[in-house]
C-alpha cells in the first residue's frame, strides 16, 4: 500500500494550514461515522488526507462546521 504524502495533497490544497484545518474536518466527520467518498480501511485521519490527496474533498471542508 502506498503511503500517502503532505506533497501529495499540497497539489489540491497549497496552503499547509488550510490543508491541516480541511484535512481535520474531515476526519472529524469520518469520525462521527460520515462515509468515506473513497475505499480505505484506515483510521479517519488518513482516509481524509486520502480523499484530499485523491481531489474529492478539498476546502469546502472548512465552510462547515462540526458539530
């Protein structure tokens, strides 16, 4: 399995505090039990910087909030 990398995901997302504050939203959310919008078997954290990383989700995530 390849390992997903911040350079990866810096091509979706240029800005590194913007990428942090999306990435974390979304794990969040996969926390809480949202589903994956890709195939992973990893813990949230990972699975979000995959989506990212894979152009599915991006800064739309910092428009919501996380309740």
């Amino acid at each position: 399995m390849a390992r997903i990398t911040v350079d990866e995901c810096l091509d979706f997302i240029p800005n590194r505090f913007k990428l942090t504050l999306a990435a974390t939203y979304r794990a969040r959310e996969l926390a809480q039990g949202h589903a994956a919008r890709i195939e992973s078997k990893d813990k949230p954290t990972v699975t979000a910087l995959r989506e990212i990383a894979a152009g599915v989700t991006g800064v739309e995530m910092m428009r919501k909030v996380p309740t």
